[in-house]
C-alpha cells in the first residue's frame, strides 16, 4: 500500500474515533440530564448493590444517610441481619431435631417462619426507617410504618413463645442429645439479644423522633396538606 492509502486510511479511522467519542460525550450530557432531572424531581435512583456478589436491595449509609443518624442506622441494619441470623438459626436447629425424630411440622413452620419473617421485616420496617433516615423528613418519619412494625415484631419475639420454645427443650435435653439442647441454648441467647437490639433501636429513633422536633413537624405538616386539600 503506497504512502497516499496509508494516510487516507489512518484519516479515515481517526474521523472514526473523534465521531465516537462525540457520540459518548453526548451520551454521557443526556444521561447527565436526566440525572439532573431526576434529582430535581425528588425521585431517588436506588441501584441495587447489596449484598456484593449477588447485589437484591439497595444499602449506603455511608452516602445516603446524614452523619448524625448513620450509627443509629447501622445498629438498625445490624437488628435487621439479627433476625435473618435468628430465623436462619431456627431452621438449623429445628432440622437436627427432626431428624432426632422431632417430626416435621416444627420444621416447615421455621421456615415458613424464615420466608415471611426476613421480607417482612424488610419491607414493613427497615426500608421505611431507612428512607426516613435518608431524607431526614418529619412527614416520612411520621408516615413510615417503622415504629408500629417493629414494635410488633418485638411484641412477636416475646409472646410468639419463641424464647421459650428454645430453652425448655434445651433444658429437657440436656442429659440426652447434647448437640440438640446447646443448639436451642444458642438460638435463646440469639433471640435474646436480637430482642434488646429491637428495644434498643424502637427507642432511639422515638427519642430522635421527638427530641428532634419532627414530631411537632410532621403533625403541622399533615395539619396544612389537610388544609390545602380542603
């Protein structure tokens, strides 16, 4: 190929370059746009990225969450992984009773338990409580359902029977299948303090929701959308 090609083809892919980049520049100023947009909007991008290798919920206190709430956030997240760890528990334990001949309706009531429990407790209490704390909102805080949802929870973890059905079988076990009775010994005491963490954190955001003013907010602000509404 002569010198005169050669220049016309390194012309031709540099025109090709510079019309590529041109076109993810542009690219990039529309998705800038609409980001822009979106922001201005109110509405929040929530990019799934939690857990890491296998990315369900969106979770980044780091970023999302104000300073000052970030530590009690944290606590909720750690409540939140307690049940999960609760539940997951639970169904160890109740599978080595059931094949010590326990039966097998403990067993599908555990994880019954676990595919109702884990979501519920995602959907009805931490992800309100979560964009509560993002946005910092005394109309969020009042609306969200967080502080009745985890109270039930909590009234569940001490009435549904669930620390007492883990020590009194542990304590009639403990001369006969030893495995058996320190797996329900160690569920008591996960329960237990997965029930302190739950008064611990119901607490602290009642105390931040009122000490804070947002109480009194959020009751004006309701007051007024009522009163614009009528």
């Amino acid at each position: 190929m002569d010198q005169p090609d050669q220049e016309k083809d390194l012309k031709a892919k540099e025109a090709e370059l510079k019309a590529r980049e041109a076109d993810l520049i542009r690219r990039e100023q529309e998705l800038k746009r609409k980001e822009d947009a979106i922001a201005r909007s109110g509405v929040t991008l929530e990019i799934k990225n939690w857990p890491s290798f296998f990315p369900i919920i969106h979770h980044d206190v780091a970023n999302d969450i104000p300073l000052h709430l970030q530590k009690l956030q944290y606590v909720a997240f750690s409540t939140f992984l307690g049940i999960v760890l609760c539940l997951t528990w639970n169904i160890a334990a109740v599978s080595v009773a059931s094949l010590k001949g326990e039966g097998l309706i403990v067993w599908f009531l555990a994880i019954i338990y676990f595919l109702c429990g884990v979501p519920g407790a995602y959907v009805m209490w931490y992800r309100p409580l979560y964009r509560a704390m993002r946005t910092d909102s005394a109309l969020r805080f009042g609306w969200c359902t967080s502080f009745f949802a985890f109270a039930l929870q909590l009234l569940l973890h001490l009435s549904s029977k669930d620390i007492l059905s883990r020590i009194l079988p542990a304590l009639s076990l403990i001369d006969g299948r030893q495995i058996l009775a320190i797996l329900y010994f160690v569920g008591f005491g996960l329960f237990c303090i997965e029930t302190l963490l739950s008064i611990y954190v119901i607490q602290q955001v009642l105390m931040y929701f009122r000490g804070s003013g947002k109480a009194a907010e959020a009751k004006r602000d309701a007051r007024n959308t009522v009163m614009a509404a009528l």
